[in-house]
C-alpha cells in the first residue's frame, strides 16, 4: 500500500533531490521493467506524492515511487 508523505515529508524529499541529483537505484518493485539494483541516474523531477522521476542509464525515466521504491544519492 502506497502511503502520501506528510507535507514536513515531501519538503525533506524535494531538498534533499533537487533536479540535476545523482542517484543510485536500491530497489524498485516494477512487474513491467526490470531495474538493476545499482543502476544510476538523474533526477529530473520530485512530484506532490514524494515520486522521484529520474532519467536512468538505461534509458528509463521510471520514477522512485515513495514508500515503495529507494535510491541513494550519490557524488
């Protein structure tokens, strides 16, 4: 079940992955679209329910769904 963050929430999310963010994929449940733990991209977007969209390696640009999916940012 997919749970909205708090507003408090979405702010530390939208700070801490601003556009242009490196990050690294930790997992994400997608049945369509297999995403290797590993893979790394950059943020592209953070909308009002705490997604991340990113622009992956791999040519994906599947968000990092809150409370659901996990990245990392990365240097």
């Amino acid at each position: 079940m997919n749970v909205f963050p708090s507003k408090k929430i979405l702010e530390e999310i939208q700070k801490q992955y601003p556009i242009g963010t490196r990050v690294e994929l930790l997992e994400m449940n997608d049945p369509y679209r297999k995403m290797p733990k590993g893979l790394k991209g950059t943020v592209t977007w953070v909308d009002d329910t705490g997604t991340i969209g990113v622009n992956w390696e791999n040519g994906s640009s599947l968000g990092v769904v809150y409370g659901v999916d996990s990245c990392k940012k990365i240097e």
